[in-house]
C-alpha cells in the first residue's frame, strides 16, 4: 500500500541516489495489529512532520513499516565491521530498513530507519524483529543523551506489531524509527573497501564529505581531512560520553558513524560507582567495552577505518600508510583535550591546571570509594557555594585534602556563580539502571505512566526540581549488580 501523506515526510534519497550498491530495495514485513506507544512530538516538529496526522492510523502504519509513504524508498544497507575484534564481511541492516531522508525544518539531512521491521537479505540467522523493551530502551537512553547535548541519533518513535517475539521468553514486538545524520558507518566503508572497487570507495567517501563534512572538500587531500574530521569527531564523542560515565557496551565498527553521532543502544548503560572497568553487557566478557577502555577501543576502530580508506589516500600504500598513522595516532592528544576540558568544566576550573593530578587524584579516590560518578559532580557545586559536607559523605576523609588543592585552583571569589556554572554541566538526572528498567518493565505490561515521568525528567537533566529527588538516587543495593543483554 502506497499513501500519500505528503504533509508528513518530504523524502529525497541521496544515498541510494548515489550507493545504489550498498543497498539492498527491501519492503518491511507487515505488523498485524500496529499501536503506537511512544511518540516524539518535539521531533517531529524539527522534521516538519505533524505529530497529529503521525498518531492516525495511517501515520501509524507507516511508522510500522506497514505503508510506505510517497517518495519513500526503503531498503536494507550494506555494511560490514569488527564485531568484538572479529572481523565479519557481511552484516548490513538485518533487521532494519532506510525508509529514506528527509530535510528537516533548518535544512538538514536527516535519514528516517525502521529498527525491527523483518528478515531482509543481511538477516543471516536472526528473526528480523525487535521487542517493545529494547526498543523503548533506545528511546529513552537517545534522548537522555540529546539533552545531555550529546551528538546521538535519536528515537522518532516506537510502534508495538502486535506479534510476539521469541527471546529467552515471549515478549512483544516492536519497530523503533529511528532519525540519525545518516547511517554510514566504519563497517559501511569496510564493506566498500572489501568490494576493491575503488570508485565505489570514492563515492562513498564523496557521499561522506559532502553529508559530514563539507569542509573536507575544498581540501589539498579531500580524504585524508575526511579520515582527520572523523577522528576528531570520534575523539570529541567518546570524551563527551566518558564526562557522563556512559558505556556504550557494544563498539563494533558497525556501529560507530562517519558523522559522529552516538548510535545503536544495546546493552549501554549510565556507570554509577566510578569504576573504569565497568561492563553492563551480559556478552562482553573480556572487558573489551568497559567503560575506561572506550577511547582506545574508538581509536582501534579508526584504524579499521583507515584501513578501509587507504586506496583513497596516497598514490602508493607506503605514503598513505605513513599519513594516515599520524592522524591516527593524533587521536589520544585530541580526546585528552577534549576530556581535559570537559574535567575542567565538571570541576568549575576557570584555567586549565599545569598540574594534571587534581583530576587524576579525584578519580582514584572516587574510585577507591565507589562514589557514585554522577552525585558526586553534582554535590560538588554545593561544596563551591559553601557547603562541602554532601561531598564529603560520599568521598570520605580523603575529600578535605583533596578540596583544598581544588579550591586553591578556582577562580578567585568563587561561590554561587561557579557553582551555576558546574551545574550547568554536571546532569543531576541521568537514566539511571534501575529507572530505566523499573520504567520499561510497566511499559511492556501496558502501563506507560513511569515512562513518560521518566522521559520529563531526561529531558533537563541539568536542572534540579523539587519532588524529584528519587530520579537523582544511585539504585538501592537490593537491585544488584545490573546486566544489559543485546539479545535486542
Ligand atoms: P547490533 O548488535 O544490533 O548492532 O546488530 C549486529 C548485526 O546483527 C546487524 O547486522 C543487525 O542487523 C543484525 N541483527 C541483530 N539482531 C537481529 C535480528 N533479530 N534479526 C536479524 N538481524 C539481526
Ligand atoms: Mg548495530
């Protein structure tokens, strides 16, 4: 069935335009009994959409895969990656489709992604099919990100199919839509470079620039400052989640992006006691995407993704080697920047500190007294404006040697002002495990309530609200140790 819902979506499909190759036409399998559960209406505003004509059946029905809207042209990407170190030359959208781009109201290129919608060509063993948890799960965690301003793709809405899906038990399914920049990936320019059609390669990289990083174009080396744009990017991303204590928990080059955005929320999850060796993922036994090895494993992708590149970077593989190495080896200084400032921020430090250990020496002693990551950022704006005692509840005896060391690198007359400013930066709410689940679980049994409370409080995470208090808590000890599993 083919509506037309003009006033919904206005498409333009540049990257089957341009990549027919690395896509595969693909029509979604139908839902049986479509009901939207979540709808994000200040999204659909930003595409030009209206959320009214979205909520009816046949805003519904696309939203489920079950109509294609007019101009519409869905397919299933071609991708490979690293998945866990390994490497996989076919993995594309098993179980999602483009459904195509449009140009959201301020003119940017926004790809709409249906995640759950059937078995396409790249499904290998899996059912094609998502369920009503995980999927609201990317919701939510999506726009706790966003209003963290942090680059993420993000959730426009989440249609339960009415079947039920196998996992360890029955649950229900689900398609997720998903809005991202794009959807090109390292695994996207791994999977051209593999076909060793170097115009393809170029296309995609062409395709790239223009999308992410126009500037690239009017460069000497196009594709080297295209490869140098993506690190510095990545390296920005990573260091921006790492101030947050996200742990993304599956960063396979297939899910990392070419335009920098955070994608693909699985098994990731908010640390709570600062621990560099957290791990959420039920699957990630090794440790490979614990939290305090995400920098190196996002430089260990880049240089997948370099790998990829080379045909385009130098006229010999030995000069485009040697280029490529040295951007690649510029990723530690520029996250060290980026997470040094972003430190500098969380501390209320007007200047950058000679003296790297102020930093260092807070997180071994947050370390050494499991405090919790978040709180302790938050309380210490308290401590700026006069009141250290929450601080030092949650660090102990060592938080007053510390603190005077900190306070002696503030800004002269620092009170109430830096204090605002850290608060402007340290989030008092963030989807805290036991939230999240707590939310997720009433959802999938009908009750939507907890979700949207939680979605109101994500949505200003920076800005503390009287009878919110338990949204800022760490999980009581009865939760337990928390597991994500990407059995999604
Ligand atoms: P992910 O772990 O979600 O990043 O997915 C890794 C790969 O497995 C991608 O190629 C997905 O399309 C594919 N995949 C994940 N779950 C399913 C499923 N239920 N059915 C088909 N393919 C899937
Ligand atoms: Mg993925």
């Amino acid at each position: 069935m083919s509506l037309a819902l003009g006033s919904l979506f206005t498409f333009d499909n540049s990257y089957l335009r341009d990549l027919g190759e690395l896509c595969v036409p693909w029509d979604a399998a139908p839902a049986p009994e479509p009901a939207l559960v979540a709808l994000n209406e200040e999204l659909a505003a930003e595409l030009g959409a209206d959320a009214e004509a979205l909520r009816t059946p046949e805003g519904v029905a696309v939203l489920a895969g079950n109509a294609k809207p007019e101009g519409a042209a869905s397919v299933a990407m071609a991708y490979a990656g690293h998945q866990f170190g390994g490497y996989v030359p076919r993995l594309g959208d098993g179980r999602a489709l483009l459904l195509g781009e449009v140009l959201d109201t301020r003119g940017q290129r926004r790809d709409l992604h249906l995640k759950g919608s059937g078995r396409t060509p790249f499904a290998r063993g899996g059912d094609g099919k998502a369920p009503l948890g995980p999927m609201l799960r990317e919701y939510v965690i999506g726009e706790a990100m966003h209003a963290l301003g942090i680059p993420t793709t993000r959730a426009l809405a989440v249609v339960g199919t009415g079947e039920q899906v196998a996992r360890d038990r029955m649950e229900p399914g689900a398609v997720l839509t998903r809005v991202a920049a794009s959807h090109i990936r390292v695994g996207t320019f791994q999977f051209a470079a593999a076909t060793r059609d170097t115009g393809l390669l170029r296309r995609l990289a062409d395709h790239a620039i223009a999308r992410h990083h126009p500037a690239a174009a009017e460069a000497d080396n196009p594709y080297l400052t295209l490869y140098t744009s993506v690190v510095e990017a990545q390296a920005e991303l990573i260091a921006r989640w790492m101030l947050v204590g996200f742990v993304h928990g599956v960063m396979n080059t297939d899910n990392m992006t070419i335009s920098g955005e955070t994608i693909d929320y699985g098994p990731c999850a908010f640390m709570d006691a600062y621990d560099p060796a957290t791990v959420f993922s039920s699957i990630d036994h090794g440790g490979r995407y614990a939290y305090g090895n995400q920098p190196g494993v996002a430089q260990w992708n880049l240089a997948r993704f370099a790998e990829a590149l080379l045909p385009l970077l130098g006229e010999d593989s030995d000069a485009a080697i040697t280029v490529a190495t040295e951007v690649l080896l510029s990723f530690a200084d520029r996250y060290d920047r980026h997470w040094r400032a972003g430190m500098h921020a969380k501390l209320g430090l007007a200047d950058a500190p000679e003296d790297t250990s102020l930093v260092d020496d807070l997180l071994t002693l947050l370390q050494e007294r499991k405090a919790d990551f978040t709180s302790f950022f938050r309380v210490l704006s308290r401590a700026a404006a006069g009141d250290p005692e929450p601080a030092r509840a949650l660090v102990g005896e060592g938080f007053d040697a510390w603190s005077e060391r900190w306070r002696a690198a503030l800004p002269a007359r620092a009170g109430t002002e830096v204090a605002t400013a850290m608060d402007r930066v340290n989030p008092v709410y963030v989807p805290r495990n036991h939230l999240v689940d707590e939310a997720l679980t009433a959802a999938v049994a009908g009750d939507r309530a907890p979700l949207d409370r939680l979605l109101a409080v994500l949505a200003r995470p920076f800005e503390e609200r009287p009878g919110l208090e338990a949204y800022a808590l760490p999980a009581p000890p009865s939760f337990g140790s928390f597991r994500t599993f990407c059995g999604t």
